[in-house]
C-alpha cells in the first residue's frame, strides 16, 4: 500500500464489483480490486505479512472462479469496520513451475480489464 511515497505497482488496480475471495473454507471475503499482479480484499482477521494463502476469487455473473497463490504483501485495519482488515495480496509467478500460478489464468484476468 502506497503511503505517500512513490507508486510501486506496475500495474493498474480494477474494481470487480461483487467478486468475492475465499482463502479458507470458511473465510469468504468482499474483493476491492484486483490487477495482474494481485489483488486487494477486505478480511475479517488480520493476516501474516509473507505468508502464502491460495485463493479461489469468484465473480457475479457467468464468469467462471478463478484458483490463484500468493503472498500477503499487507494487511492494515479497514476505515469502515474496526473489525476488518484490508488485505493486499501479490500473486506469485505466472509460469509452467511447480508451486506457481498457471500462465493461462493471467489471461482471464486480463480480459477483466476490458
């Protein structure tokens, strides 16, 4: 999260109204927005910074779910709720690797920009 300094994102952040990110099975989490490289959900608890969670973001609509890994990169209190956090979350490579996210699902979330 960019706190007055400069801008380290290298790619522009969407909003995806009524997405929803579920990290465990019973954690089910509104999504803020989401880009290329990650993606920002409000959470009900705080998570580790560095810590690798799986995610299985869903949208409204016929658009099918997506599976993705990645690594918390922050977690800040919510300005709305006290009891919610803010949740930003990088992706982890898209590539033909073991413990990576398949090149194919950076495609679907490109076509979410259009």
């Amino acid at each position: 999260m960019n706190k007055g300094g400069p801008e380290k994102r290298l790619f522009a952040r969407y909003p995806v109204k009524g997405a929803t990110l579920q990290y465990q099975k019973d954690r089910t989490c509104l999504v803020v927005n989401i880009s290329r490289g990650g993606i920002c959900f409000l959470s009900q608890e705080s998570l580790k910074v560095s810590s690798l969670i799986t995610m299985k973001i869903s949208f409204p609509g016929p658009l099918p779910s997506l599976t993705l890994k990645g690594q918390v990169c922050w977690c800040l209190p919510g300005l709305a709720h006290s009891d919610e956090y803010q949740v930003g979350v990088r992706f982890l490579p898209f590539e033909n690797k073991k413990g990576s996210n398949p090149p194919r699902l950076l495609e679907r979330i490109i076509k979410l920009e259009t």
